[in-house]
C-alpha cells in the first residue's frame, strides 16, 4: 500500500512543494493523479514491475530511463549526496571570492588614499622650498600644481 503526505516550504530561495512519499503504507485519501506514480515508485524500489499495469505515458518514460540508467536507488543516493556536497562548497568559494573581491577592493582603495595624501604633503613640502628660495608664487603653482591660494598660504 502507498501512503502520501504534502508540506509546503515557506522558508526556500524559490517556492517549492515538497511530497514526501511513504510507499509502505495505503491513504485512499490521496489524490488519483498521484496514485499511479506512487505505485510506479513502489515497484520500481522493489524491482517488480509490471509496465502493462501503468496508462501513464511518462511512468512508461520513467521506466525505460531506469532500465537505462542500470542504477541502484543506493547508487542515485550517493550520487546525489555528492553533487549536494559539491554545490555547497561551490556555493562557499563563491561567496568567499566574493569576500575576497571585497576585502581586497576596500584594502586597495585605502593603499590608494594614503599615496594619494602622500603625494599632496610631497607637494607642499617642494612648494615650500622653492618659496624658501625666493620663487614667485605663480611659477610654484604652475610647477607644483597647487592652486596659488594653497601657495600663498604656505
């Protein structure tokens, strides 16, 4: 006998309905439509199936892909807790490049400041020399690039 129970999930990054299947126990309670898929998964965990007992062209479709597959439901479990495996560590260099791009974007703005401010206090300094030797303030902003406010203060 085939039982069925249905849980909506609220807390999922896309809307998902999730059916958990219990093919060891019959709920009549279950909608028609899904009567026969139940069965269909019963007897493909048992390995006794009967395809003539099936109108559902895609059970049809699903039974061939099995016997294609030659995969043992233990051997599609593993499969799958290893391709789980692989997405969450991919999902983890992703966001620790991510991070990564970050931190090292925010350090190289912080490089890019202090050379920034160490270049202007390099430009005051040379401006106050040559204001030391007596050169107008004009010829020390057009050299230094200062404006000439910023000379005439030095």
């Amino acid at each position: 006998m085939i039982g069925l129970f249905i849980i909506n999930v609220v807390q999922c990054k896309r809307k998902h309905k999730l059916l958990f299947i219990y093919t060891s126990s019959v709920s009549e309670e279950a909608p028609e439509n899904y009567l026969e898929w139940m069965r269909a998964i019963n007897d493909s965990l048992d390995k006794e199936v009967e395809e003539d007992d099936y109108t559902n062209p895609y059970i049809h479709q699903l039974f061939e892909l099995i016997e294609q597959d030659q995969i043992t439901p233990e051997e599609r479990a593993r499969m799958k807790d290893e391709y789980s495996q692989a997405e969450l560590k991919k999902e983890g260099f992703d966001e620790g490049k991510e991070i990564g791009f970050d931190e090292g974007y925010r350090e190289a703005q912080e490089e890019a400041d202090k050379k920034i401010r160490e270049a202007q206090e390099n430009l005051i300094k040379t401006a106050s020399k040559l204001k030391a030797l007596g050169i107008a303030d004009e010829q020390i902003a057009s050299t230094t690039g200062l404006n000439l406010e910023q000379v005439r203060m030095l």
